[in-house]
C-alpha cells in the first residue's frame, strides 16, 4: 500500500504523506476550508507517493546497514570480551 498526500496546484503547497487516503482527503477539506472558504481550487490532487517522496521526515526510521553494523558491534565487543576473560 503506498502513501498519499494532497496538492493544492493553485497555491503549489503539498501535505505530507500519509497512510491513508481517508488522511489526504482530510488534508485537503481543511485546506480547502481554511485557504480557499470551502471552494474547490483548481489542478488540487490526491495523488499516490512513490520511492522516497514517500518518507515522512517527521518519522524516525532505523536503517537496516545501521541495524546490521550494530549487531556486529556487540558481536565484536562479545568476542573480545570473552577473549579477555581467558
């Protein structure tokens, strides 16, 4: 399932991506609503979110090389440690 967002082609502002298409089209009525008096601007668009544009920067996310490189930090630091205690 990929994300979406809302685009006002009128004012050039674009929501950030969201889950659902219920949460863009929530985006867009309170645009609509606080921008525009409750009209419909003209080129606004729902639109689905692929590749990276579908990242939330408000969204912490934990890369799988960080995650791998951490477990070989504490396998390492495992190893030394039993070493040591020879």
């Amino acid at each position: 399932m990929s994300p979406y967002r809302y685009r006002c082609g009128q004012c050039r502002a674009t929501s950030p991506p969201t889950i659902t298409q219920a949460e863009a089209e929530a985006h867009r009525d309170h645009h609509r609503a606080s921008v525009h008096g409750g009209l419909a601007p003209d080129g606004e668009d729902i639109e689905t979110v692929r590749g990276d544009a579908a990242r939330n920067p408000d969204t912490r996310y934990l890369s799988t090389r960080a995650a791998l490189i951490g477990i070989g930090l504490l396998a390492l630091a495992s190893l030394i440690s039993r070493v040591l205690d020879r």
